[in-house]
C-alpha cells in the first residue's frame, strides 16, 4: 500500500469528531501529540496486563478495544483543558488500537509462544523464543497494515468486533436513540457472561456474511451434538484438522489467484473514478497485495533466521535441514495468519490454536526434530492473533472516517497512526511479559494451549492413521471452501466451528441469523443498521465482561 498523507500535517481541534469535520482539510490526530501518547502509552500497559493475566490464569483472551475506547470517552469528558482533545473520535480509536493491540499481543504471541519451551523443559530457549516471536508479531502485524483494504482482506468485510468499537464509539460520540440501543445490547451482552452465555456469539451473526456464520453455526452444532446425534466426537481424532487443511488450502488457493490477475478497469483501485464512491473502494491493488505477501514472507525467513541462531539450531542441525526449516517456518508463519485473518474477518473468531497444530502435525509427519519443532511452533503461534486484531482496529478507523472529505489521504494516515498506535501496544507487551513470565511460569500459570503444543512435540501424534484422516477430511473442506469462494470462506468457517467447543453457540448463531432473515423481510433494508447496533451492543459487553474476568483471576 503506497503511503500518502494529508497535505495538513497539522493536528485537528479537539472538536474534529463532529459532522463539520468531515470536508474539513485537518489532518489526522497523531499519536505523537503529548496527551495522546501518554493516554496510550497507559492503556497499553493496562492492556498487556490484562492480557497476560487472563491467558495465564484462565486461559481466555478478550478482545479490550472496548474498554480502550470507553477509557478514552471518560478523559475527553474530564474537565481539563488538556483532556478535551480525547473526545476525538479519531483520537479514541488510536486509544483502542492501541490497548488491543497490546492484549493480543502480551496473551496470544507472546506469553503463549515463550511458554511451549519453557514447558519442554529449555528454560534456556525462552528469551531466544521471545525475540523471535515479538519479531514474529511485527512482521505479523506490517502484513496486514500493507493488505488491508484489498480484495482479499477488503475493508467493507464484516470484522465484527471492528464495528462493536466503531458503534461503540459512535454512539459515545453522539448520544440519542442510537446509544440507547448500543447502551442496551451491551447491558444484554455483559449479563449473558454472567450465565456463561456467548452471546457475542449473536452479535457475531447480526453482523458477519450470513452463509459464512450459516456454516459456523453449523460447525459449532456438529461439534457440541456430533456425540449424540452420531455417536463420534467430530472434535476428536483430527477431524476439524483435516476440515481446515483442505479448506485452507482452497484458500491459499484462491489468495494465490487473486494475486496473479490484472485488476480490470471495472474494479478500480480507491478515488479513481469520478462518481464513484471512493470508501467502497480497493486502497491495495493486486500488485499491491502481491508486494506485501512477498516482502511479508521474506521476512518472516529473516525472522526465522534469527530464531535459528538465538536459539542455537545451527550447530544441531545440517545445513539442508536448517534451511528447509528457515523456509517451512516462514511459510507456516505467513499461511497462518491467512488463515487466522480470512476467518476473523467473516465472524470474529480466529483458529490460531488449530491452524498452529495443523503445522505442529505436519513437521512431526516431516521428521523435524523435537526442540527445532517447539521453536517453529512458538515462532508461527505468534503470528495470526494481532494480524486479525488490527484487522479490527482498522475496521473500527474505517468507518469512523468514511464521512472524511478528502478521504482517501485521511484514510491512509489514519491507519498509519494506528499502525503506530499498535507497535506502542507491542512495546508495552513485551516489557509486561519480560517482567511477569518467570513469577507465572514459577507458579505454574502457563496457557493451556501452550501445554498442548509443548506435549504434543514431546509425545509425538500418539495415535495411527492421523495423516489419512487429515487428508480424508481436507476433501469436503476444500469442496465446501471452493464452492463458497473468497468472500463467503465457508469451508474455512465451518471448520473453525468444528474446532469450537462453547456450550450453545450454535444456537446462539443460527437463532440470531434466522431473527437477521426474518427482520430483514419485515422492515427491509433499514433494519441492516438496527440490527448491526445491537450485534455490536452484545460484542461490546461480552468484551466487558471477558475483561472483568481480571478481577476473577486475581
């Protein structure tokens, strides 16, 4: 993506979240602006605490952009004249971009990565497995910086938890009715957590691609009544495995074709057509995607070098052997957070833990060694997670800044402030886990799925045939995958439900997606953002209340 920026480098008033602002010339806010950089640079470590916490002690993660966002609300209405700058909406996404970004990052890369050598017993190996994975998580996150907004990660998908922040904001920001039904959704939302009831869940489904969430939901279903109604645990035996590899090969498969076609002149890139509603728009052409996967894959190779060395594989390992481990390292680490992304995109959940394993299973088929394999596997378990969160966090940007006029130069230094805002997130991140690890790990406290990933190199696949029914099971994967297409990623959707294990899910999806067709029927198209107000509601108090938790677990 080509870097433009405003021809105003100047900062906005505070009062540039109102209607006037939107054909004004003001430039973005900055993150270097004093007030927001501290605001910032606060949440982040808040969020990296809760992160971190939360992953350790109950093995959840929660997505805080809410709480970053309702933070920020609360010091713009502070009355000090230095604080009014916040009640900026756009100050206010940077704020939760930034506090997402650094949960994602302190719990899910890097915690998670660290611990799978910490718990194969090379203690030794965790501060290699630190640099490699933050390393991990940056390149992570540049690619999806670089790709979104193109056809294969558009900003107009559903992002689900993207829109929860941007509604929440919104609605922060100019009260009424509108606030009123997010304010009710969000009560709704936090006490269904109450009852361990995934209601975001619902709220997923009020706003994603409904045949995505249709097979989701039927996903989620299998998985929770496969044992009753066909007396096999769908979930048991790699099956959802297998799901996943033919469907995320289909689409690796489909990304690859996006990549090679010419853009036609009836798919303009973004403000290249007169009359055309340029926020609609592609900001990232095809020659633009391709440069990004590209440059991203090198990357991750020089990553991968980096953790080969820190982590002493050269002197264990041959020449041939280390260099076909630099290169299926990169590759896992890049087609995870595909995957991850094309999944988080359509319904707000991502299979970081599965599309991992998938990649742990086939170097155990390969015959990579044991502590080279446990160093892959923190190294591609760190990337994925903060790919699909900032994902969110530039949906969220995206419409709050789509009434911008000029808006193409907006939109761009609007993401790259909350690229920026981000990598403050991830600075925050590594410093908690630097500091917490070793009074977690010393008590026990390790991510659950980190003992899956450390056990499973250590036992190797315990059990016969597990290639054939990977293989067996890829079919109608990939058929369902092919036959959904890149916008709809239904095979990769069902098989994420597949993985899913949350008591009434299912009918937390279908139910809402049947209440969507039927609403939809009666008052038309303007129950679309209706219902999208109260699917954010329930995301935003889910959120709320999974960030709660932190009380729980201390």
């Amino acid at each position: 993506m080509s870097h433009h920026t405003s021809p105003s480098a100047t900062a906005p008033p505070p009062s540039d979240s109102g209607p006037a602002a939107a054909s004004s010339g003001a430039g973005h806010p900055r993150v270097r602006e004093p007030v927001v950089f501290v605001v910032l640079a606060v949440l982040s470590v808040v969020g990296a605490v809760i992160g971190a916490d939360l992953v350790a002690k109950l093995g959840i993660s929660a997505n805080t952009s809410v709480v970053g966002a309702l933070i920020a609300m609360l010091i713009g209405r502070i009355p000090l004249a230095g604080l009014r700058s916040m009640r900026s909406v756009h100050r206010q996404n940077l704020a939760q971009s930034a506090i997402s970004a650094a949960t994602f990052a302190s719990a899910n890369a890097l915690l998670t990565s660290i611990a799978v050598p910490y718990v194969f017993g090379r203690e030794d190996l965790v501060w290699p497995m630190l640099a490699g994975s933050f390393v991990g998580l940056l390149i992570d996150t540049w690619v999806l910086y670089r790709s979104f907004g193109s056809r294969l990660l558009p900003a107009d998908a559903a992002w689900p938890p993207g829109q929860a922040a941007a509604e929440t904001i919104k609605a922060g920001d100019k009260g009424g009715k509108r606030a009123l039904v997010l304010g009710a959704g969000t009560l709704v939302g936090l006490g269904g957590t109450l009852f361990s009831l995934p209601l975001s869940a619902a709220g997923v489904a009020f706003l994603g691609n409904v045949w995505a969430l249709l097979m989701f939901g039927v996903g989620l279903g299998l998985r929770e009544f496969g044992p009753d109604l066909f007396h096999t645990d769908l979930g048991a035996g790699y099956v959802p495995h297998g799901v996943m590899v033919g469907a995320g090969v289909v689409a690796l498969g489909q990304a690859v074709v996006l990549l090679v076609r010419r853009r036609s002149a009836r798919q303009p890139a973004a403000a290249t057509v007169a009359g055309h509603d340029e926020t609609t728009s592609y900001t990232v052409d095809e020659k633009g995607l391709r440069r990004s996967l590209v440059r991203g894959y090198a990357l991750f190779v020089g990553g991968a070098v980096l953790l080969a060395v820190l982590g002493g594989l050269i002197g264990d390992m041959s020449p041939l052997g280390l260099l076909g481990w630099v290169l299926f390292a990169a590759f896992a680490a890049l087609v995870h957070e595909l995957i991850v992304g094309l999944a988080a995109m359509q319904s707000g959940w991502f299979p970081s833990f599965a599309v991992t394993l998938i990649f742990l299973v086939l170097g155990l088929l390969i015959g990579i060694p044991s502590v080279p394999l446990a160093l892959l596997v923190g190294y591609v378990s760190a990337t994925g997670p903060a790919f699909a969160d900032m994902g969110y966090d530039l949906k969220a940007g995206w419409l709050l800044r789509r009434e911008h006029r000029p808006w193409d130069p907006y939109e761009r230094e609007g993401r790259r402030e909350q690229f920026r805002a981000a990598l403050i997130g991830f600075a925050a991140a590594l410093v908690v886990v630097a500091v917490l690890w070793q009074s977690y790990f010393r008590q026990g406290l390790i991510p659950p799925v980190a003992k899956v990933y450390a056990d499973t190199v250590k036992n190797g696949l315990g059990e016969p045939g597990v290639l054939r029914t990977l293989l067996l099971w890829a079919i109608p994967g990939a058929a369902i995958q092919l036959i959904g297409g890149t916008r709809r990623q239904m095979g990769v959707m069902l098989a994420t439900g597949l993985l899913i294990l949350t008591p009434n899910a299912c009918w937390m999806v279908l139910g809402a997606l049947a209440v969507r067709v039927g609403y939809r029927k009666w008052r038309g198209p303007a129950a679309d953002e209706e219902l999208n107000l109260v699917g954010a509601g329930l995301i935003a108090g889910s959120s709320l209340g999974d960030s709660a938790q932190i009380i729980k677990a201390s």
